[in-house]
C-alpha cells in the first residue's frame, strides 16, 4: 500500500510542478486556441463544444486532487516549521504546538488570550512604554488550567 501512496506522490508532485509552468499555461492556450479555430469547420457543432466542455472538467476535476494533495503537504510542512520555532524558542508557550488540531471553542479561547496581549500591548505604546516583552496572560474565557500560561502561585504573606 505504501507502494502505492508513493507512486501517487510522486505523480501528483511531477504533475503539479509541470502544470505550474509557464509552457503549461501556452500550452493550454494554444490548445483553445486551436479549438476555437476548428469551429468554423465543425460548424461550431455539439460535439465541438462537448470536446472542449469535456476536456476541461476531466482536466479541472483530476487537478482539484493535485491541488488538494499539494496543499495537505505544504500545510503539514509549515506547521512542522512552526512547531519548531516554539520549540526552540526559550519562553514559548509549548502549548501553541499543534493548535491546527483544537477544536473551535478551543482555538477560540487562544484566541482571546492573544487579543489580550494585543490591547496591553497598545495601551503599553499609548503610555509612552514599549510593547516588547513576554507577560503572563491569563484567558478570561478559559479557566486558567487552561490559558496560555499558569498563575503564579500566591505568597504565604499575601
């Protein structure tokens, strides 16, 4: 099966890297080109435009899978390139990893927590101060087991 999944790979990267040339496309358009001058021939005929409709939905229909395939692999890669940026980064929030497979509400609560540092962030450069700098936050929509970073525990003296 692996056999197969790899011819299909391959295929479908030879394929998109062919269909995105420049000859491809001049190509293309010298092919309507000599389809749109074969109609006064055909007497701009069905079947003259059945040819033409036909190729082009077969072609449209195969490509949507190379594409599809092209754009699963490109996002898996990126999000590969990503992980490890936060990976590697010192003071990043290990639970930004993988968040492509949260579901919406829980993306959504990431989401809050980050508009939060934005609004601090601009009152930060409305006071005169700068915006730089990793401060904790703390989501207001998601209990704090949950947020970005954990709390502090309190002082005995507080």
């Amino acid at each position: 099966m692996s056999d197969h999944a790899s011819i299909y790979t391959h295929a479908a990267r030879w394929i998109a890297q062919l269909s995105g040339r420049p000859v491809t496309f001049l190509l293309a358009v010298g092919l309507i080109v000599v389809w749109l001058i074969t109609g006064p021939i055909f007497d701009y005929s069905d079947t003259w435009q059945l040819v033409i409709n036909t190729g082009t939905t077969i072609i449209t229909f195969l490509m949507v899978f190379l594409i599809q395939n092209t754009q699963n692999r490109d996002t898996v890669a990126m999000q590969l390139k990503l992980d490890e940026l936060i990976r590697a980064t010192k003071g990043a929030h290990l639970s930004l990893l993988d968040l492509e497979e949260l579901e919406e509400k829980e993306l959504a609560a990431f989401v809050c927590q980050y508009e939060a540092l934005a609004a601090m962030g601009r009152e930060q450069l409305q006071k005169g101060r700068p915006d730089t700098g990793t401060p904790e936050v703390v989501s207001r929509t998601a209990p704090p087991e949950k947020s970005l970073s954990r709390r502090k525990p309190a002082s005995a003296k507080g």
